[in-house]
C-alpha cells in the first residue's frame, strides 16, 4: 500500500504540482540500444500560468522497453541542469 506524505511541506509541494504544467524545451534524443530497449533523453521546463519558472529546468531521461510491440517506460530519471564543463 502507497501512504499518501503527511505534513505541512507535503501539503505545499503537492499543491505546487498541482498548479505545475511541464513542457519539453527541444527535441528528444531516441536512442534504439536493442530491438526491445530504448533510451529517450530531453530538455523540459516546468510551467506555471504558461511561464518557465527560473530556476527550474530540468533534463529527464526515459528507458523504454517493448514486449510483444509494445513499448512501456521501464524507468525514468529526472535531474537538474548543470552548466557545461569547462575544457
């Protein structure tokens, strides 16, 4: 059985998501690894009142997988941003 959080940051991070649409900001990287896996890897920007919220962009990659034809996210990752690494 899932347990719903308690407390009063719970409260506030679930209406936050409530109020929250994402968008992904380019087009996904699909990566065929076998004939049953794949990788999908994108951009996305988490939106409120259609307005990107600073500080909040995020990268989020998917493996898919395929039984039979068809496919299913088998899992995902989403993570922050961070700048490029200098060379």
């Amino acid at each position: 059985m899932i347990k719903r959080p308690q407390g009063s940051r719970s409260r506030a991070l679930l209406g936050w998501a409530v109020k929250t649409t994402i968008t992904k900001k380019d087009r996904p990287e699909f990566h065929l690894r076998r004939p049953d896996v794949a990788t999908i890897f994108f951009h996305m920007d988490f939106l409120v009142d259609g307005q990107p919220m600073p500080g909040l962009q995020r990268a989020m990659i998917l493996v898919a997988t395929a039984t039979h034809g068809d496919w299913k996210i088998s899992a995902g990752q989403l993570t922050r941003e961070s700048p490029a690494a200098s060379k």
